[in-house]
C-alpha cells in the first residue's frame, strides 16, 4: 500500500426502539421489543434495572444476582462500595491516565 494506511469507515450502529406508555395497576409500563428482549437475554419474571447517567441518558440492564461466597460478609463489601463511591473521582482520574 506504499505507506498509506487505510482508515475503517465503519460508524456506530444505533437501534432505536419505540413504545406507548400503559397503565399497569397504579404504575406505568412499558413492553420490550421481542428482538431486545432476547439480546437482553430477559424472560418474563427477570428483573431489570434503570440506571440514570451524569447525561441524563437512561440504561436499562438485566439485573444479575450474584452469589456471595460464604467468607464474604455482605457489610464489607457494602463498606468497600462506599468507599469507591467516595473516591470514585480518584479512580476515574486513575483510569484516565
């Protein structure tokens, strides 16, 4: 190629999907699409959850229970997150170098 390099093109792909709000009981709702529901991997019954960005962007994930090992103390864990929370400008300013 005598030197020159070849720069990809590819762009971001970005799906956008589109619901009307329902009445669930005194709640609102919402469905999922069948097709970002199995990317999802969600059946009826799974828990998700919204995560709301510094952005003001919403996330929507499959909640994942994890399994504690019987060593491990929910407090100190619970102790440790907070800690992070604290700190989380340090450690992002970490990553970022």
């Amino acid at each position: 190629m005598n030197g020159a390099i070849k720069l990809s093109q590819e762009k971001s792909v970005t799906k956008r999907y589109s619901r009307k709000i329902g009445r669930m009981g005194n709640s609102l709702g919402v469905s999922l699409p069948k097709s970002l529901a199995d990317k999802m991997n969600v059946v009826q019954g799974d828990e998700i959850e919204f995560i709301e960005t510094a952005e003001g962007e919403v996330l929507l994930r499959k909640v994942r229970h994890v399994e504690l090992p019987e060593h491990v103390r929910p407090e100190v864990l619970e102790a440790f997150y907070d800690i992070f929370e604290e700190d989380r400008q340090i450690f992002d300013d970490l990553r970022d170098r």
